[in-house]
C-alpha cells in the first residue's frame, strides 16, 4: 500500500505501525527518519516561520485565515505521481494542516483512485480510536490494537503511581502571544498525569486568553508548551512569560514531541507531566522533555 501523511502526528502513528516503507509522500513539517527520506516526495509546503516571534506567526496566520488563504500548499501534481492508495489528513485544525474537504477536491480533480482518511480527535481516547482508524484503513489492524493497547498499558501505570497523591493546579500554555489556555486532549494528558487541569478547555479547540485570566485560574504549576516549538523554543518563551506567575512552578515541555500532536508520543507526554508534578512516584524526567525556568 501506498501512504501519503498531510500531517505530522499522521506520520508519526504511521511509522509507529511499522508502516514506514509504504510512505511515500508527507509534509514539510513531518520529522522523518534519516533511513527514509531519500523515499518520500514532499507534497505539501508552507511558510517557514522559524526566525518569527510568537506574535509575528500569530498575525501572519490570521491575515491568511481572515483572507480565506490557506497556510499550506498542496503540490498536485508531485500527489498525482506518487499514485496514493490512502492520504491521511484532517479538518480538526486549519493551523496544522490542509483541511481534508481541499484534499479531497484534489484527488477528486486528479482521477487519482486513493481513500482519504480524515483524523480529527479532540480528546486522549480518541486520538487511540485514530491509531486503529490508520490501522483498519492501511490492512494492518492487529497492529494498531497492538499498538493501543501498550499505549493504554503505559497511562496505567501512570495512574496506578500517582493515585491518591496530591493533586496540584496545572495550567498549560498553548501559544504566548497572545497566550492560549490548552484545550482537545492535553487536559486528560494532565488528569492522567496526576494534576487537576485548570484553564483549560477539555475536548474543545483552544482559544486565546489573557494573562490575568490564567493567573484568576490559580495554577501551581505552569507548564508552557507552545504549538510548533520543541524545547529550547518553547524554554525561551517561557522565561519571558514566567513573571506572569510570581507563585508558580514555570516549566518549558517540548510542545511537538510531548502534547500537541495526536499521536503516540502523547503517553510520552503524560510520563512526563507525571514525572514534573510527582518525581518521586514515576521514573525521571527526561532532560530532553522538559526544563523549569522558575
């Protein structure tokens, strides 16, 4: 079979699979391994924001939405050519990806016979239903409850270590200028993780707020997780907003590899946030996962 990722987490639960070598296309921002990309096509481009501030990408993408612009390029005709029996996209998020309605107007332009699958999860259980929804959809379907079902073993474990433990504030920071309070599955990956998710939006898209609404949420512990940014990113950011909360624990997360893709590193994720809010319940926090800044 003949994969296309529109999307990173997509990539991800496709290499998980042991699917790798039946991809064939991806997006500029899909991380791929070294023993792999001689074999992939990048059929989908954007702006290269690295070098822009959180506030510069914030107006960058909302003049495109505001203009009905999309914040990605599909190339067609490099789709065209791969001959795709499956594309992996979403509609969860016009931020992340290419929306799977535009995708699907393209294969449909192009004759190409391939299934779209759409992967839009707001919540921890769902984002394991889309692991099995790739599974079913790419013949692999023992894989996937495999998969799932290590993955469910993995939280727990978590939750067996920290039950009964007090249970501090967390507040998660999706993106600082202007600051988003985290929503979709983030906040389960906190209550897994043993804190009480405060600010948040549980299963709903995240949605800016303001400083002094975070601070009314009262949180022990911050944990800034900027969406696009892995740790030494979001570790700068999260010294200059660590003022805002003169009574908290500031923590930088490397957003990308630990919370904001839906896939399988978010149980990677909640070790992590278990090991920031209870050392000495879980193994230790890896140094590569997350840093306090206060």
């Amino acid at each position: 079979m003949r994969l296309v990722s529109l999307l990173p987490s997509a990539t991800e639960i496709v290499y998980a699979l042991g699917l790798g070598d039946e991809l064939v296309g991806v997006t500029f921002e899909c991380e791929v391994p070294a023993a792999h990309r001689a074999d992939v096509t990048v059929v989908v481009g954007g702006r290269d924001t690295r070098g822009m501030s959180p506030g510069e990408i914030d107006a960058y993408v909302r003049e495109r939405l505001a203009a009905g612009a999309d914040l990605y390029t599909l190339h067609a005709g490099a789709l065209a050519e791969l001959d795709p029996d499956l594309i992996l996209t979403q509609d969860l998020c016009r931020v992340c990806a290419l929306p799977s309605g535009r995708v699907a107007d393209a294969v449909d332009h192009l004759g190409a016979p391939a299934d779209v699958l759409s992967l839009d999860p707001y919540t921890l259980d769902d984002v394991l239903g889309t692991i099995r929804a790739v599974g079913a959809a790419a013949r692999v379907p023992e894989r996937a409850e495999a998969l799932v079902d290590g993955l469910r073993a993995r939280l727990a474990a978590i939750g067996a270590a920290v039950v009964g433990r007090p249970r501090r504030r967390v507040a998660v920071v999706e993106w600082v200028d202007p600051p988003f309070g985290a929503g979709h599955w983030i906040p389960d990956l906190v209550d897994v993780a043993g804190g009480t998710p405060v600010a948040t939006h549980p299963g709903a898209r995240s949605t800016p707020t303001t400083w002094a609404d975070l601070r009314a949420a009262d949180p022990e512990v911050v944990l800034v997780a900027p969406c696009g940014f892995h740790l030494d990113g979001a570790a700068d950011q999260a010294a200059e907003v660590a003022g805002q909360f003169p009574g908290a624990e500031v923590w930088a997360l490397d957003a990308d590899a630990l919370i904001v893709r839906a896939g399988p590193r978010l149980v990677d994720g909640a070790e992590a946030i278990a090991a920031i809010l209870h050392p000495d319940a879980v193994p230790p926090l890896s140094p590569t996962a997350a840093r306090r800044v206060s």
